[in-house]
C-alpha cells in the first residue's frame, strides 16, 4: 500500500516538474502510513539525482551532506 502512495507521489512531482508536489501529494494520506511513505520518497528522489546526474538537492539534504 505504501509504494502504491509513493508512486502516485513521484508521478505527481514528475506532472508538476517540482519535487515539492510530490512531497506534498503525501500529506494528504494516512497519518499512519505517512512517515515510512515520506522516508521512501525521500530516498527515491536521492536514488533518481544520483541516477540521471541532476544536481537539484534540495537546501535541507545540502544541508544534511555539509554541502553551502
């Protein structure tokens, strides 16, 4: 059930162009489900930067890495 939450939130960053919609289409799920669904989105959107080689950290991950 989480993956299926979480995919519906990658495919809402990707329509939107912003990785902040996708964040934000999981905040309308169950409060229950929502920590372990944010940590996977989370860690797929690390996973897709690393892969396609786009530099778009957000400044709380910068932050997180020691990076200014």
């Amino acid at each position: 059930m989480i993956r299926r939450h979480v995919l519906a939130a990658v495919d809402a960053g990707v329509a939107a162009g912003d990785d902040d919609a996708a964040r934000a289409a999981l905040r309308r799920i169950d409060w229950i489900l929502r920590g372990q669904a944010r940590r996977r989105l989370e860690h797929a959107l690390i996973e897709a930067a690393l892969a396609t080689g786009v530099g778009v950290l957000d400044a709380r991950l910068q932050g997180a890495l020691g990076h200014p």
